[in-house]
C-alpha cells in the first residue's frame, strides 16, 4: 500500500535473511524431536507467518495448535495483563510442546504461558521466536530456538503489527516514531 514506505525508518530483518534463518530453525527442530510426539502451538495473531513459513520447512508432518492472547491491544507498550481469547483445542498431555511466538520483548506473555501450559501435563515445553529484544526484558525466557536478537525499536512486519496494521509486511521493519506519536 501506499502508506507502508513513509511509515517505516529502517529494514531491520529482510523476507530472505527470515527464510533463511526458518530453514536452519526447521533443521535443528527436526533432529532435537525425531521420534518424538511434537505439537506446534502458534500464538495468534503474531506468530501466524512465523508458524506457516517455519512449519512448511520441517520434514515431516505435524500438528499446530493456536492460543490466542493478548497483552499489547492497541498500545505500543507491553501492559503485562494477559487475556486469552482463544484456547488451545489439544489436550497437552504426553506432548513435546514447541511454542512458536514472532517476538520475545518484555517476556510477559511467554512467562505467562509456560507457566500455563506447565500446569497442563505437557511432557516438554520449548520455544521458538523468530525475535527477540534482550535489552526489553522484563523477565528472562529461556527461549531454545531465537532467529534473531533485535534493537529494542518497536517493529512491524511478519505478523508484528500496530494496531492490527502492519502485519502483512514481508520484512521486518522499524515502524516510525511519527506513526504512534
Ligand atoms: C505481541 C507479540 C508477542 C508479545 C511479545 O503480541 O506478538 O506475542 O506481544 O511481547 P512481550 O514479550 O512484551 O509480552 P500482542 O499482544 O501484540 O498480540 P498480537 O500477537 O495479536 O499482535
Ligand atoms: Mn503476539
Ligand atoms: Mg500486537
């Protein structure tokens, strides 16, 4: 569209270097869970590339799952309250849980949902973030799959949006100051 080039300072992740990073992601996940029952579980609506790009490079089939949560609404800032608004379908016991998220920033969503998902019976929890902002946490994820440490800028893109914009960017960008100003 027409808005997108002046709404944007800087391509931070381009479509190629993702693609690249899912491949090798895809790669490693395939050897640390042969044999293993692995469930996917995307959380909505950011993760939605992410899942779709990182499932399609993994060898074999697998099933995905979607938790739908909520800390940022319309606010660039992480308000640390989590809403679910939709729950997972899967009952997680016995399941090598992999949790593919866009971005780690504050962590409070993901704190929220190992803590979560924990009390599920899930036999193992893991997790993937295609990003991750180390100087915006609140509290510390031990996130085992991460694509790429970023600047704590606020970005858009890949599924990252601004209220519900944003998200059908192919690259990762930083969104401009003047658009949330
Ligand atoms: C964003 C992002 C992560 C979370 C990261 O989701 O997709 O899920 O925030 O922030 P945190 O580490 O500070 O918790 P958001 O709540 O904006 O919902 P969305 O995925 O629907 O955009
Ligand atoms: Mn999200
Ligand atoms: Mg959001």
């Amino acid at each position: 569209a027409a808005d997108i080039p002046e709404d944007l300072t800087e391509i931070l992740v381009t479509e190629e270097e993702i693609r690249s990073k899912l491949d090798e992601l895809a790669a490693r996940v395939a050897e640390d869970y042969a044999g293993k029952d692995l469930l996917l579980i995307g959380v909505l609506k950011g993760a939605v590339m992410v899942m779709a790009d990182f499932a399609r490079a993994l060898p074999f089939s697998v099933p995905m799952d979607w938790m739908a949560v909520s800390s940022y609404g319309a606010s660039t800032k992480s308000s640390g309250v989590v809403q679910i608004r939709k729950d997972l379908d899967t009952d997680l016991h016995g399941k090598h849980v992999l949790i593919v998220e866009d971005v780690i920033d504050s962590g409070l969503t993901l704190s929220w949902l190992l803590e979560n998902f924990a009390s599920r019976g899930a036999e193992s929890i893991e997790v993937l973030a295609l990003l991750r902002k180390p100087e915006a946490a609140k509290v510390e994820i031990d996130c085992k799959y991460v694509g790429f440490d970023i600047p704590p800028e606020f970005v858009v893109g890949y599924g990252l949006d601004y209220s519900e914009r944003y998200r059908n960017l192919r690259d990762v960008a930083v969104l401009a100051p003047h658009v949330y100003a």
